[in-house]
C-alpha cells in the first residue's frame, strides 16, 4: 500500500487480463498483428507520398502526418504491452508510464484535430476547386499540422500536470493493458472533481467540437457533390470523402464512446476492449482505408513497383494471377 502522490511511486503493476489467462493470448496475438500491419502500412504510405511526386499534395501531406501519428501513438500504447507479455513482469516505472500516459493522450488529442483540418482541406478541394492551391499553399499546410500537434501536446501537458498532483493512497496496480489516465485516476482516493471537470472541457473541445466542424464541412461537400454534373468527377469526390469519413466514424466513434460515456457506465473489461479498437484497429485500418479506396495512391504504388526490378517482377506474377483466375 501507498500513500502521497503519483510521484511518490517508483513501479505501477498491470492488471491487464490475467483474469481471462485464454483471453490474454488471443489478445496478444491479436495485438501484435495490429502493431505490425500498423507499422508497415503507415510506413508504406508515408514513403509513397514522400517518393511520388504526384501525391505531393496537402491531402497526402495531412495523411503522413496521420500515418506517423498512428505509428507513434501504437507504439507507445503497445510496445510495453507486448513486451510485458513476453517477459512475464506487467510493470512499468513512474517515468514510463507518465511518458505512455501523456504521448499516448497527446497522439490522440493531436489526431482529433488533424482529422477535422483534413475535413477543411477536402471542403475547400471540392467546394472550391479553382482557390484550393491559392488557400491550402505550403504555409498554410505547415501551419495547420503545426497547429494540430501544439494543440495536442499543449492540453494532454496540462490534464498530465494536475493528474500527479493528486494523492495516491492505493495499490499500485492499475486494471489495464497500459497507463491510459482514467485507469491512473482510478488508484487516486481523493476528491477528484477539479480535474475530472478540467478533462471534460478538454475532451468537449477536443472530440465533439472537431465532429461538429467536420459534419458542417462534409454537409457542404455533400451539397456541392449533388450538383456537380459529371458522373466520374462525382464518384471520386464521393470516393476520396468516403474514406476520410470511414476513418472518421471508427476513430471518434470508439474515442467518444470511452471518454465520455456516462458516469454510471463504467466497465474497466469493456473499457480495455474499446481501447484496443481505438488503439490498435483504428490505426492498422487507415493505411488500407485510404490506398484500397484511393485511385491516386494504387497509381502511385504501382509507379514505384515499376521503377524497381523486383516490382515489375511483382506485377507481373499478380497481373498472371489475375488472368488465371478469370479463365
């Protein structure tokens, strides 16, 4: 037993799901697939739209800084987890779990706001074509995901702050996978009322006002895809949102359902399992997302096979397949 605040403890114990011994190994194989289909799709996009200069755009420019987002956020979330597994110990020290704590928060505070400036870009690129170069230039790309990642950074900084400042006088051992602060808060045994209402005004500007800002953008996206007269030119602007919204729906549906459900809802198994989805498949789910329904990506893909040896190789075995399989 402890007692002081968070600072005062030097080793915090998971809990994970050793209650559930046959679930624990489902999970973790399941985990390390997520973690590395993560890595390597997220890894892939980036360097397509890095090596291609066709996808030199701010679309692609916004989805790197969400592939290298994904890629972090997983990785700090995860990585302790499976290592944890392997070696059998489910600990982590004071300086780790604050570090998985805060980049972990800051990675998905800085994706809510990167999402809803993708949204913007996607409503100045269909609602206005001709200024879209004029208004998303390179400045104002640089500016905006500087934004995303300041404001990010900023508010989990602060919400991390006042979170040690509280009075520890439990068990150190924390009934989840990783240190995600609702579980931390939940071995502090003082009032907790300050911080708990400073986190609601930080997640109501975080999660519902992005939503809000992307259901108004994509309502005059909508308006303006109804009345574009050509058939193809309507597909792939109902292609390129469609992803974007897919991405939408899973990221924000699983963040809102777990930081603010009601108080009276309140399930640590079903909170570990929502934040597996919101962890681990959201960010495997991206890379594919957006190269499977996107034309420009596979075009660029299949460009940079071409340029290598053991891409025309590859691309020809498929395209063999292919055929074999239509006869």
């Amino acid at each position: 037993m402890f007692q002081g605040n968070l600072t005062s403890v030097t080793v915090f114990f998971f809990l994970g799901f050793s209650h559930y011994p046959k679930v624990e190994v489902i999970v973790f194989v399941l985990c390390l697939l997520m973690y590395l289909i993560t890595l390597l799709g997220n890894i892939i996009l980036i360097s397509i739209t890095i090596l291609d200069s066709h996808l030199h755009k701010p679309m692609y420019f916004f989805l790197s800084n969400l592939s290298f987002l994904d890629i972090w956020y997983t990785s700090s979330a995860f990585t302790p987890m499976l290592t944890n597994f392997v070696t059998g110990e489910n600990t982590i020290s004071f300086v780790g779990c604050v570090a998985q704590m805060y980049f972990s928060l800051a990675m998905g505070a800085t994706e809510c706001v990167l999402l809803s400036l993708m949204a913007y870009d996607r409503y100045v690129a269909i609602c206005n074509p001709l200024r879209y170069p004029i208004i998303m230039n390179k400045k104002v790309c640089l500016q905006f995901a500087a934004g995303s990642w300041l404001t990010g950074y900023l508010t989990t900084l602060v919400e991390t702050v006042f979170v040690l400042q509280l009075s520890l006088c439990g068990h150190n051992t924390i009934n989840h996978f990783a240190c995600e602060i609702l579980a931390v808060l939940k071995l502090v045994c003082v009032d907790t009322s300050m911080v708990e209402l400073l986190m609601l005004v930080i997640t109501t500007l975080i999660l519902p006002m992005p939503v809000l800002l992307i259901c108004i953008s994509y309502a005059f996206i909508l308006s303006n895809i109804l009345r574009i007269s050509s058939v193809g030119g309507r597909s792939k602007a109902f292609s390129t949102c469609a992803a974007h919204l897919t991405v939408v729906v899973l990221f924000f549906g699983t963040a809102l359902s777990m930081y603010l459900k009601p108080s009276a809802v309140d399930s640590q198994e079903i909170d570990k399992f929502i934040a597996l989805v919101y962890g681990g498949l959201t960010p495997m789910l991206n890379p594919i997302i957006y190269s499977l329904r996107n034309k420009e990506v596979k075009a660029a893909m299949k460009r940079l096979l071409i340029r290598n040896p053991f891409g025309t190789v590859l691309i020809s075995v498929l395209n063999n397949i292919r055929a074999s399989t239509l006869i």
